[in-house]
C-alpha cells in the first residue's frame, strides 16, 4: 500500500513562513493560558460588604431559614391551577418575606457601617418584596405576566442581594425561590 505524501506548494505559492506559525501558536497558547488563569484564581471577594457582625449574620440565618422552610412547605407554582390559586399562594409567602424584613430591621446592627450596609440590603428586600406583591395582583386579576425583578445598573437587584448574604455567610437569607 503506498504511503501518501504531500503534494509539493503550487508554483508561485511560497510557503506559510515559520515564524508566523510559531506567533499564532504562541497567541493561541496566550489565549487559553489567559482564561485558566482566570477560571483558577476566580473573582475577588468584594469584602467592602462584609459586615462583621456575628450576632446580627447568626440571628439573621436563623430568622432567614425559618421564612425559607415555610415558604417551602407551601405548594409550588406549577401545581396551581389557574393565576388566581397561584395569586393565594404567593400571598400567602408574601405575607412570610413582609415579615422576615420587619424582624431583621428590628435586629439590625448598631455599629455605623454593617448598619448602613444591612438596611441599603434590606431596603433592596423591600423592593423585591414590592415586586413579588405587583405580582400576586396581577396573578390575582387573572393575568399571567413573568415575575418582573427589579433592576439597578442593569443587573437584577436579586444578585446583590444574594451576593451579600453568601458573602456574610447568610445563605438562607438568599431571595426565595418560589416566584
């Protein structure tokens, strides 16, 4: 069986010259030695938003999963039958996210920063938990609209707000899932 062999360039073509081989390799290897490197150190915790203040997180996790288990026994949205039984339920675990927020302002620390830092984080709990009522509204009137998030700097408030409480080691206080 013959062995096949690379036909000699046409005439007049001259071949790719070594150098540039080597350049595109070495981009080439640049490139994904760039994204290993960035996927491997990953991004900066944002410690600015760290709030130090371990009987606030403590209390906070405590108060946070005890909303969270109930707003979990609750029947989840696909098993509704119409808006208007979605519109109950979602009342109903507005009702719970109301509270949470009302508890966690009453223990909300009294040192300056984690204070200023834990009510702009409440203040954007606020404005979800105002969302999730628009919401339930127009579930209640029949309609069927996508849950609309709120937005600051183009980004759902719902990632800050999740951001913060990872951050400060709070993880039941992450938004609820159940929208």
């Amino acid at each position: 069986m013959p062995v096949p062999t690379l036909a000699p360039p046409a005439p007049g073509v001259r071949p790719t010259p070594t150098w540039k081989r080597v350049l595109v390799v070495a981009f080439c290897l640049a490139v994904v030695a760039f994204w290993i490197y960035v996927f491997a150190t990953g991004p900066e915790e944002n410690t600015a938003s760290k709030i130090n203040d371990a009987a606030f997180t403590e209390a906070a996790e405590v108060r946070c999963a005890t909303a969270q288990a109930a707003i979990e026994l609750l029947p989840p949205a696909h098993t509704a039958t119409s808006p208007q039984d979605r519109a109950a339920v979602l009342a109903e675990a507005n009702v719970l996210v109301d509270d949470m927020v009302r508890d966690l302002r009453g223990i909300t620390p009294t040192a300056e920063k984690p204070r200023a830092l834990v009510v702009q984080w409440l203040d954007d709990y606020e404005a979800y938990a105002e969302a999730r009522h628009i919401h339930a509204a127009a579930l209640a009137r029949g309609e069927d609209p996508q849950f609309a998030v709120p937005a600051e700097g183009g980004l759902p408030l719902t990632r800050q707000m999740d951001a913060f409480a990872e951050l400060n080691e709070m993880t039941s206080c992450e938004v609820p899932q159940d929208v």
